[in-house]
C-alpha cells in the first residue's frame, strides 16, 4: 500500500514521482490510469486542504481489476449533497464532477471525513 501525507499543496507535486515508482513496482505502466490516480487524488485530496485547512492522508492499494484511492482528513464535508453538472464558468466546483467521471464508484464515509473512489484497471475498449 502506497501512503502519503499532503499538509500543503505544494506536497502534490512530491507525490507524483513516489507515486509513479510506487505503481511501476506494482506492475501498473498503463499512463492513463495513472493520470486518473494522480488526478483524483489531486482533487481529494486538494479539496481537503483548501476548504478544511488540515492535512490530508492518502492511501492508494491495488489487486488485480482497481485501484482503490482513500483519502482522509478534513472536517465533515455534505456528502448527500448530489454533484451532476457543475457550473463550467464558475472558478471552482468540479472536482468533485471529475472525480466521478473517471472512478468506478466515490463513497463517502465518516460524514464526509473519509472519501474511497476505486478506479477500474481495464480499459473498455
């Protein structure tokens, strides 16, 4: 199990090489699947440090069809609140939008402190 501990955003970007060699070693070398990893735990996990103030604790494990991403941190977040279409001219609002159209399911947990979105390893094709 790959974990990391983002307290600024500027820690993301120290995720991304960890990250990297963390699914190489896993067997994982398809790029868009990391992209998705990277990008949902960007928006997480960035959620998190922007709107709560605290640090955020990122885990990611893989078998052999998803990858699971789990995110915690933060005070409660409204996780009945239903996110179908964001504003798109609006400065923020998306992530949460993103998240859900590349994750196979996003379950909240702990009202709202604890977030898993699983992301699928096969590729439709």
């Amino acid at each position: 199990m790959y974990r990391h501990c983002i307290k600024k955003l500027n820690d993301l970007s120290t995720l991304s090489a960890e990250l990297s060699e963390y699914l190489r070693v896993k067997g994982e070398t398809d790029k868009e699947i990391f992209y998705d990893i990277k990008l949902a735990i960007f928006e997480l996990a960035g959620n998190i440090l922007q709107h709560s103030k605290s640090a955020a604790e990122v885990s990611v494990e893989l078998d052999c069809d998803r990858v699971y991403i789990n995110v915690v941190g933060g005070n409660c977040f409204d996780c009945k609140t239903v996110y179908n279409q964001p504003d798109i001219r609006a400065d923020h609002g998306r992530g949460i939008f993103i998240v859900k159209s590349i994750a196979e399911s996003l379950n909240y947990y702990q009202n709202g402190k604890t977030v898993l979105a699983v992301i699928s390893r096969k590729r439709q094709l």
